[in-house]
C-alpha cells in the first residue's frame, strides 16, 4: 500500500522541469567561461614576453636589445639564479627584471655574487621585500605614478638623456656618494649607489623606459643605453617560479598551503565574502505583509492540495506538512466527538475522548496526534495513512 504510493506521483520533476531550472544557471556558467577566455586571449598579447629582450611585443624589450647590440654590448638572457650567479663580473651588467620574486634566500645568493663582482646591478621595481638584502640601507617610500621628469642631478647618463619616464617605487638613503635622479615630491625613482668591490647598483622605480612601446619617448632610449650598456655584456635576468633554487629556500620546500598563495587573493576573497553578504541581504529582504485575495477562479481541491504539497517537497517542510495534517485530523475528530473546537488541539481534552470512543486501540494516540515531524518522507507518508486509518476507524465506529 505504501510502496504505491510513493512510487511515482505528478509531483516528481521531469527532465523538462530540470532543464528549465538549470539552464539559467548553465547560460551564465558558459557565459563566464567564454568571457574569462576571450579576456586572456585578448591579454595574452599584451602580458607575453614583459620585459624579455626576445620580445617585440609592446612590452618586450626587444628594442633596446638590438640598441645594445649594434653599440656591441651581448644580451645574454637567463632565467635561473644559478646563472645568473655565475654570469656576474666586472665587465657585466647585471639586470634584474623582478627582483620581488625571488625568495630571501635567492635573494642573499644573490647579492653575494654581485656585491663584490665590480660589475652593475639594475634592479627594477625593487621594493620593502628585496632591498633590504639587495640594496642594503636603501628604503621604499609611497610610489608614485610613471611621468616625465628632468634628472635633477649629476649623474652623467642622467644629464646626457635629460628628461625621461619614470616614476613607480621611490627610494630613500643615507649613503653617501649617492646619486638620487629623476625625483618625485623631493624622493627619487632612480637611485645609484656604489658597491663594495668598485661596482654599483642601480634602482629603477620602474622599468617603462625598457618598454618597445616607449623606447622612443624623451630621453628613455638614451638613458637605458647608458645604465645598460656600460659594460660589454648585459645578463638580462628574468626570475621564473620554476627555478630549482626557491625550493632550496630556508623552509626546505615545507611551506603550507598558505605560504603559497599570494598576499593579493587574500583581498579578493575578502572582497567577495562582502559581495555574498550583500547579496544575501539583498535577497532576504522582506517584502511587506502577505496580501489575501480572491481568486480569480475557481479551483479544485485535488488541485490546490497537490500544489501545496509541491511547495511542501520542494523545501523539504515535513514539519509544515505533518502539523497540517494533524491539525485537520484533530479538527474533524473534535467535530465527530462532540469536543468544543476551542479544545480540537489540547491533548488532555482530545485524547481521552478518542480512547473513550475506541477503548480496543492500541495506537499511541499522543504520538500520532502531536507527535514530532516525521525523520523523511517515508515517515510522512506513513502518518497521512494512520491519520486516515484513525479518522476512518471513528467515523465507522
């Protein structure tokens, strides 16, 4: 009897229902999918090849390679820190396109290898996180944005290319015999400090001036000559994530999760957990009261209840479903037993006047007439059908 019940009922989805249900949610998925790819295509070209001197893209630096070439300066590219160790001396030039990304102890690898090279580093972009291994006594000020500005000092390369564009990281020291260039509110974007064994290094706020697209700006091409070609070879260093030598950092490669994931994605999941809680609200939000009307026409019983139960399955309300059938069946039971309506739903008036009326019962009538909500809807529908029994076995009796 149950079994047939439950079997199959009109309130079980089709797969049209299904469908219509989930195709918004599929439409918007293959929506964000194509968007994200059409958006990486339409950047790859832009962020392929960032400061790789091999690279003719906008912002390659291509340019000033074959600049430096036909001045009879070699451009060596290299992309681990071992290399890069091994490639420094006095007649190298040793350029460093992203020195953030090395790890502390590539980092002081590194400035072992150059400090006593007579050779020069440029660092570009360097902030809080390299110089102070890499450029010791040098601290990063607030940035400041990429413009063209007069040199403002005496540094020969600076005064031959005059004005250039700089800007991004600015710097601050106390060492003497510096040479700070290019300034901005009084701190500058280009900073030149000398090294212990008869080398320097150079401090680029950013690496514009190295760009294909701005070569040929102000001074930017005669200034990235100079810093870059005063030796006979540059050794362009462009640190890669897959360089052996960041797992030989001082954790021994047991960095957590955590560790790995970038400073940045801390913000966006911050950012997002707000958008959630502002959606939520938004969609929460009440209303107003329920509004009772007529109905324009009439509709069958059969027809409302199972609507009803529809909503009741949809948001799995047994508790709602089984206080209603409860409430109906003490309802018509207080009518048939002659008790007042006012007490239909108190247990110390309804229950004995059904005991009284089927002394042989055996049911447990409290359980059965306010009893907790049913576990499933295997249990809910077992109660609709002791429910019926019971009404049924009063009526007959």
């Amino acid at each position: 009897m149950t079994g047939t019940t439950v079997s199959a009922t009109s309130m079980d989805p089709t797969s049209r229902q299904v469908w219509t249900r989930t195709r918004g949610l599929l439409l918007t998925l293959i929506i964000l999918v194509a968007a994200g790819i059409a958006m990486a295509a339409l950047r790859s070209g832009d962020q392929h090849g960032r400061l790789d001197p091999r690279s003719a893209d906008r912002y390659g630096s291509r340019a000033v390679a074959e600049l430096l070439k036909d001045r009879g300066v070699s451009t060596h590219v290299v992309t681990t820190l071992d290399d890069a160790a091994t490639a420094t001396g006095p007649d190298v030039t040793l350029l460093v396109t992203t020195p953030g990304l090395l790890t502390e102890r590539q980092q002081q690898a590194l400035r072992t290898a150059t400090a006593n090279s007579g050779g020069r580093t440029v660092l570009l972009s360097a902030d809080s996180t390299s110089l102070g291994t890499l450029a010791p006594g040098v601290r990063s000020e607030v940035p400041a944005r990429v413009a063209a500005r007069d040199p403002q000092c005496s540094l020969p390369a600076a005064q031959r290319a005059g004005s250039a564009e700089l800007g991004g990281e600015r710097y601050s020291t106390e060492k003497p015999g510096a040479d700070s260039c290019y300034p901005s509110n009084g701190l500058p974007t280009l900073l030149r400090i000398d090294d212990p064994g008869n080398g320097d290094t150079v401090l680029l706020g950013s690496p514009d001036i190295l760009y294909n697209e701005r070569l040929d700006k102000h001074g930017n091409a005669s200034l990235a000559l100079q810093l870059l070609g005063s030796r006979t070879h540059l050794v362009w260093y462009l640190p890669s994530l897959s360089d052996t030598s960041a797992a030989r950092d001082g954790t021994d490669g047991d960095s957590s999760f955590l560790d790995l994931v970038p400073a940045g994605w801390l913000w966006g999941t911050l950012q997002l957990a707000i958008a959630a809680v502002l959606a939520a609200i938004w969609r929460a939000r009440r209303l107003g009261p329920l509004v009772t009307e007529r109905l324009p026409v009439a509709i069958r019983a059969s027809e409302s209840t199972e609507g009803r139960a529809r909503l009741y399955r949809k948001v799995n309300a047994r508790d709602r479903a089984a206080a209603t059938m409860r409430s109906a069946t003490r309802t018509r039971l207080a009518a048939l037993l002659g008790v007042p309506p006012a007490d239909a739903h108190a247990p110390e008036a309804l229950l004995p006047a059904v005991s009284a009326h089927l002394p042989h019962n055996d049911r447990d009538l409290k359980n059965l007439l306010f009893g907790p909500a049913p576990a499933d809807d295997t249990a809910l529908i077992r109660l609709a059908d002791q429910l019926d029994a019971l009404e049924r076995e009063v009526r007959t009796s």
